[in-house]
C-alpha cells in the first residue's frame, strides 16, 4: 500500500469506527436447545460417571498406540490381554483371569514390496494376507489373470503356472446367504484348489482391496480358508489392480518384484478371552456378559474394530464398580480374541461354558465401529421386544432407542446363538465403517469420535445395568446344534 494513501485511510479511521455496524447480541438463553438431562437412579448415575469421568479415549490411545495391531496368536495380542486384566484389577474388578484356547500358527509382518517390472515400473501398494507363507528374500514373476478362480478353470491351465503370479479378482465378502461371486469356489472345491496351487508351483496370488481410493483391506475370510492357503497371498489398492488388468489386457507380458515378509510360527499357539466381573448380590450365578473383541487385523491399529467396543466395554463396567450400585445378577466383561478368523475366541469360550450358558441373563456385544449405538438387534426375538424397549429406555434421550428385530451375524454374539442364550449386537451409526477403516489401514485413532465413544460405554453400561436387575429372566430359546464346529 502506498504511504500517501495510508495516511489518508488513517486520518478517516475515526469516522469508520464511530459509523460501524454494532455486533448483533447474543440470542436469547431461553432460546438454546438445552441438552437431555441425565435420568434419575442408578443409570442416570452411571451415565454422569462417564460424561465426567469416562477413561475410554484414554484407555483406546494407550491400547492402540502402544500396543497396536493385535493380530490373533501375536505377542501383542499378548501385551493386550496383559493391558487389559491390570485395568480391569485397577478398576477393582473381581475374578479377572485369562481363559485359553487353541488357535493355530501364529504370524508376523514382515516388509511389503511390490514393483512393476515391465511398463512404468511403478512401485504399488501391497499388504502381505496375514497367515499365508510369504518369501525369504524378493521373487519376480509374471503375472496372469485366469477366468476366475474355480478349480475346473485352473485345472485347465495346468502346467502354465509354475512361476505365475495370479490376479485373483474378488471384491467384498458375501453377505449370509448371498449367491457367492461368480469366480469364487465353493468351500469344497477350496482344499483341492489350495494343493493344486502349491503342486503347480504358483508363486503368489494376488486379490484386490475391497476399498478404493488406495485403501489397503485385509482379513474378511474366515481362518479356514485363509490359514490352508500354501502360497503367498497378497492384497493391492484397487487402483493397482486395476492397473495390471489393463495391461495384461494390452496382451503384453506383466511384470513384478514382489517382497513379502510375513512369517508363520514354528508351532501352533494358544491364545487368550479376558474376563472380569463384578458379582451379583442376589443371584451371582446369573450373568450378563458385555462382549467385545480385542484382537484386531495388523494394517493398522485397530482403533475402531475393535478398539472401541473394548474400551466401552471396560469403561461400561468400570462405571458401574465407580458407582457402588450392587447389581443383582453378575455382570461380566468378556474380551474375546480370534474374532477376525470366525469367531474363535467367542466360539470357545461358549463351548468351555455350555453348561452354565442356560444362567446367561444376555449377551450384548459391540462391535461396529466408532459411531453412536442407537439399539439392539434382537435376531428377530418378538417376544423379547417389550423388555428391551423398557431396558434401553433410561437412555433414549441420548439416542439409546431402537430395538430391531434384526438378524446379525459376522460377530461374537452370533456363538451364543446356537446354545439359545439371548445374544444381541448394538446397531451402531455406520459413520465411516465400511467405507473406510473396517480392516483397511487406516483403522486409527483419528478416525474415532469421542463422543460416539462416551455415547456407547454409556449404552453398554445402562444396557447391562437394567438387564442385570429385571425382575425376570429373559426367556432362552431352544438350544440349537452349532452350524459350525466349535473351536
Ligand atoms: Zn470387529
């Protein structure tokens, strides 16, 4: 600005003051919205505690960004349940221990690499499929798209795969009882087409993320199908992918170094479901079980799956001990492991408990990722409706107010089910679940809200405290065989 015309503006600067616009005041108060008042007696309580005194963001930093990923079998899924039995002593929790059960081979990360070779010679973004062999030192290997992945069609190729890294096209898991994607086998033909891979002497599969915009995904099969896989097997962005199926389609050959260092152990693993409980005064032997998973998969730290449903849990039963309110029944926590690998954990912890399951009150289970729990789904159980509307009731004004009739599954309350235990999983905002961080890499502490987060261990605990003190027993349903083995 020029200094004769600063001066000008200066000497006006009196007159622009005395003519400015006054500021508007503020609205009147009586005009805000005012917040839900917490509810009177124990709830009411309980929901106070945590709004004021809550540990389950500080809990989550310390359990993702200390320990991080929690890999079924890992030594950090180790650290984990160590971290968790000393909050829930600290807490003053009673009965805290760790229950095993036999898991498997464990596995260890190693370094990720993949470049093209031929063409551009990008780098692309890889993430080795945990529990499938990986290499010792780089491999390079042309890459070839089969049809699909049936066994009639790559029985078709044989003698062509020695050497070959095969695009295997497969986007988002079905959901139960979709038809399967064209191109996937059947769970017969999966064994013999896994021998058939390793006697071909394919050198690496390579499926797509089921995210786009460069998010790496991983898990989403369940451990049979992943831990008999004996050859390496890796996910690429969808960006990547996409990428070689356009060049193979210029019937040029393709490319690739690939580095992938992930490593089974030696010998099978047990792995480990955290209990603590606080004690029923009236009828200690009838328990509500708070479930959630602990282990996670390792792109990232597991914030929201299921970092969160095991902080609320903690935090849902550290406000109840806080409050000095005696429940009638027990109520448990229970944080289960082997969840991402089918329900492991959960499915043996129902089966080393089957025959105290008919004491079960119910089991609730969270586990859908940072947003707010809005209900129950009550796995069409009608004549259970009523009492969960009036269970949830002291939180409907915080948005605890739905109980669907519907059916869920890909969770650990789903083990309770066949046993006909009263087994519900919160129906929670999907925010940015599926589209982003559900086993993808940026499953991380930022993608968490803290509100959301009070929002739920408030849901957990009020959920738990109400079912824990109802006069009646929720009715069970006849027991039914496991559709799957236990394990
Ligand atoms: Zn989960």
């Amino acid at each position: 600005m020029r200094p004769a015309l600063r001066a000008s503006l200066l000497a006006l600067l009196p007159t622009l003051l005395v003519g400015q616009t006054p500021v508007p005041a503020a609205p009147p108060a009586a005009t805000a919205p005012r917040p839900p008042q917490f509810p009177a007696g124990v709830p009411g309580q309980l929901m106070k505690l945590i709004a004021e005194q809550g540990q389950q963001l500080a809990d989550l930093q310390e359990l993702v960004d200390t320990i991080g990923p929690r890999l079924t079998g890992s030594e950090r899924m180790r650290r984990a349940h160590a971290w968790a039995q000393a909050k829930l002593t600290q807490m003053g929790a009673q009965n805290v221990h760790e229950e095993a059960w036999d898991f498997g081979f464990a596995w260890t990360r190693g370094v990720d690499q993949a470049r093209l070779l031929t063409h551009n010679q990008m780098p692309l973004m890889i993430a080795h499929n945990a529990f499938t062999p990986g290499f010792d030192k780089p491999v390079v290997g042309e890459v070839l798209e089969p049809a699909d992945f049936k066994l009639a069609t790559l029985q078709a190729l044989k003698g062509q795969l020695k050497g070959k890294i095969l695009l295997r096209a497969m986007g988002a898991r079905p959901a139960p009882g979709a038809p399967r994607p064209a191109g996937m086998p059947n769970p017969q033909e999966q064994d013999t087409l896994n021998q058939f891979l390793k006697d071909e002497g394919v050198l690496a599969v390579l499926t797509m993320s089921n995210k786009q915009y460069g998010l790496l995904t991983t898990g989403g099969r369940t451990f049979r199908e992943i831990a008999k896989v004996p050859v390496p097997v890796a996910t690429l962005t969808q960006e990547g992918f996409k990428q070689l199926q356009r060049l193979l389609a210029r019937k040029e050959p393709v490319k690739l170094e690939l580095q992938l260092g992930g490593k089974l152990s030696k010998a099978p693993v047990k792995d480990y479901n955290v209990v603590g409980e606080i004690r029923g005064g009236e009828k200690p032997e009838e328990v509500v079980i708070i479930g959630a998973h602990m282990d996670s998969w390792d792109l990232s730290t597991g914030a929201n799956d299921n970092g969160t449903g095991t902080c609320a849990s903690l935090e849902a039963l550290r406000a109840i001990l806080a409050s000095g309110a005696k429940p009638k029944r027990t109520i448990r926590v229970v944080l289960f492991s082997g969840e991402e690998q089918g329900l492991l954990g959960s499915k043996a912890y129902a089966k080393a408990h089957k025959d105290e399951l008919d004491k079960v009150q119910a089991v609730i289970v969270d586990d859908m990722g940072t947003g707010r729990i809005r209900g129950w789904a009550l796995q069409g159980r009608e004549d259970v409706k009523a009492v969960m509307a009036s269970v949830i009731s002291p939180m409907n004004d915080f948005g605890l107010r739905e109980v669907s009739l519907a059916r869920m599954g890909s969770t650990d309350h789903a083990s309770f089910l066949p046993y006909g235990v009263p087994a519900f999983s919160a129906q929670q905002d999907a925010e940015d679940y599926f589209s982003h961080t559900h086993h993808s890499h940026v499953d991380s502490f930022e993608r968490v809200q803290p509100e959301a987060l009070l929002q739920g261990a408030q849901a957990l605990a009020v959920t738990a405290w109400e079912l824990a003190n109802l006069e009646q027993r929720l009715p069970h349903k006849a027991p039914e065989a496991p559709r799957e083995p236990a394990r």
